[in-house]
C-alpha cells in the first residue's frame, strides 16, 4: 500500500515538474515590414521591454521568439534609419 502511494506520488512529482516549463512557456513570431513599401525590414532588433531577451529578424524580416514567461508582454522593435 505505501509502496503504490510512493510510486503515484512519485509519477505526480516528475509529470509537475516535466510540464510545468512548457506550461509556462510561450513565443511569438512575425514579420518586420516597412510599413510605406511593406518590404520586409532585415536586422531590425526586437526584444521584450525591460527584458534582455530578444532576436533580430533575418533577410526576408522574419523573427521567432521564443521561451519568455507567460503573460502580457510589450515588444519593442528597432531598426536604424527608421
């Protein structure tokens, strides 16, 4: 009886621990275009305010972040020249 109790809480414990990251996880993803010519913008910096993470977008503008604490977030976006 203790031995099965052990092992469900056990089995509890590591289905917590295992999901709660993915849980609490969550990205975004876009385009950078210019708004004027909607030509995609490449090596526009863009980052999660008051936050030291971010990316920057690739050739074609495109930009994929990832893996930030769930919840409301503001993005910035930066790019020089506009």
């Amino acid at each position: 009886m203790f031995q099965s109790k052990f092992r469900l809480r056990l089995s509890m414990l590591l289905l917590f621990l295992f999901a709660t990251p993915s849980l609490m996880a969550q990205g975004v993803s876009g385009i950078v275009t210019d708004k004027s010519t909607t030509l995609p913008i490449e090596s526009a910096h863009i980052q999660l305010a008051n936050s030291a993470i971010g990316t920057v977008s690739d050739k074609e503008g495109v930009f994929v972040l990832s893996e930030f604490p769930e919840g409301k977030r503001l993005i910035r976006i930066s790019c020089i020249g506009f």
